[in-house]
C-alpha cells in the first residue's frame, strides 16, 4: 500500500500565505484550517503551520542543535499521517516530543525503525536536519538504535490488536511538540529541561496547535503518555475551552524504573479503567 501524493510539500493553505494560529487573546479558540477538507489534510495543515510559526523561536545554552523532523521527515510523516489520520477516531494518545531514535529518524511519534517499517508499513525518503550533531545523525528508515520507549508503545500494540487498522479505527497518535533538543554532548534535552522563558514560548505555540488538532481530529479523549504530556494536554484544552477528557497512561520510557517492571501490564490496567482496552483487543472481534 502505497502513500498518497502529496498536495505540495510544505505548501501552506491559500496559495502559500500563512494562516494565523489561533488561540491568541484577540481570537480565541477556533477550529483549525480547511473544514471541509479530510481530517488527514487538515491535520497536516495544522502542523505546517505549527512549523512556521516555531522557525522564529530561538534558544539559548543549553541548547545547541535543534531537529525539526516534520521538516526532513515530512516524506514519512505525511504517509503516517495520510494513511492513519480518519475519520471517526475518538482517542489521541498525546506524547511530548521526539526521541532521538525514534521520530527523530522516523518521523512518526514513538517511531522506533522496526515498528514503523514492519507494522505500521510506512515508506519514504528522511533527509537530514541542518545542523546535525555528529553524535545523532539522522539516517531515517535505515537507522539501526533502537529506540525503547517506541518499541514497547507499538509493541504493546501490536499484541494487543493484531493490524494497524484495528488500533486506528479507534486512535491516532500524536506529539505535542514535533522538536527535538541536543546538548553540546548530544544529550536528549526534553522540554521542560529548557529555560524557563524560551520553553513557555515553545509550549504556548505547542498548546494552540494542539487545541486545532483536537479539533480537527474530533476526538473525545486525549491520553498523554507520561504525566508532563497529560497536564500540559490538560491545561491548555481548558485553557481554550476545548471540552475534551484528558487522562494519562504511565510513559515506556527506560529512563523510568516503573516501566521497565512491566510497563504493559501497566499500561493494560490503566487502559481497561479507561474502557479503552476492549476497543482494541482483536481477541473482542
């Protein structure tokens, strides 16, 4: 199964003009772009315009390189998002921003390589970042680190529904932030380890495209997956009124020894006390 082409890559809507975000205090909340267009289009269209607006942002020590998968893996993540992105979903599992091995080189969120390229089938080309650390080169599909969290978030799964179109009949998955932060040493820099004036920047720009890609999607639940995901996610649907559950799944992270217990089994109880698990159980059909 092959993606369907794209309509112009990096095209903005209305000939190329950029649209304003929405959600500052002059505007309020409104929906996102292009209603009428299919979800996967519009959600698109949203990150685009997520993308322009953060080229402007800069950021100091300690942060010296700055990847933007969604611009050199715009080829592999418009095929996940073109393929995946439907109508009807109802869940958004929401998590915080790339990993290195993951939709750093992917770019599909928890993208770990064997997931992205056995399961969920996505193709497509993975160019490089502009200032690229040589400590985390960027070789896409090819890349041979594993990425933990990915592996047990698709693992999971996989287990549990069998095909990709079981999983997203019901769900989409999604980042909050699409950057990823590296440390002179090529350390992972998540967001809330940057200073404070420049991450409120990132994150306000963050939680307004969120609120349009929630809208845009029409899901009913929003999971975070770790907690600074779930009351980020929370604080800025209330924020601009978006009335949507907010809830929150414990993060696969290696990082967290919690999960490296048994984060599935973890992550089962959470998602049967959602009712969320019977949806996606292929032994229900």
């Amino acid at each position: 199964m092959s993606c369907a082409e794209d309509t112009g890559e990096h095209a903005l809507a209305d000939g190329g003009k950029e649209l304003p975000l929405c959600g500052s205090e002059e505007q309020g909340f409104k929906p996102g772009p292009g209603v009428g267009e299919p979800p996967s289009a519009r959600f698109l269209q949203v990150e685009l315009e997520l993308n322009a607006h953060l080229r402007r942002l800069s950021f100091s020590e300690p942060v010296r390189h700055i990847y933007n998968p969604l611009e050199y893996a715009w080829d592999t993540h418009r095929c996940y998002v073109q393929r995946y992105c439907r109508p009807g979903q109802r869940i958004l599992f929401l998590g915080m921003n790339p990993g290195p091995f993951g939709m750093a080189q992917t770019g599909v969120p928890f993208g770990e390589v064997s997931s992205v390229v056995d399961w969920l089938q996505i193709t497509g080309e993975v160019g490089h970042p502009q200032d690229e650390h040589p400590k985390r080169r960027i070789t896409g599909l090819a890349c041979t680190q594993k990425e933990v969290s990915g592996a047990r978030f698709w693992g999971f799964f996989r287990k549990l529904c069998g095909e990709p179109a079981l999983f997203f009949q019901h769900c989409f998955v999604h980042n909050l932030c699409p950057l990823i932060f590296l440390g002179a040493s090529g350390k992972n820099l998540t967001p809330p380890e940057l200073p404070a004036g420049e991450r409120e920047a990132l994150l306000a720009l963050c939680d307004i495209a969120l609120c349009q890609a929630v809208e845009v999607l029409g899901v009913s639940m929003v999971i975070g997956v770790g907690r600074v995901a779930e009351q980020r996610a929370r604080k800025a649907l209330s924020a601009a009124g978006v009335r949507v559950r907010v809830e929150g799944i414990m993060h696969p992270s290696p990082r967290n020894p919690r999960a490296n217990k048994g984060w599935e089994e973890v992550a089962r109880a959470k998602l049967e006390e959602l009712g969320v698990l019977s949806l996606l159980n292929k032994d229900n059909l």
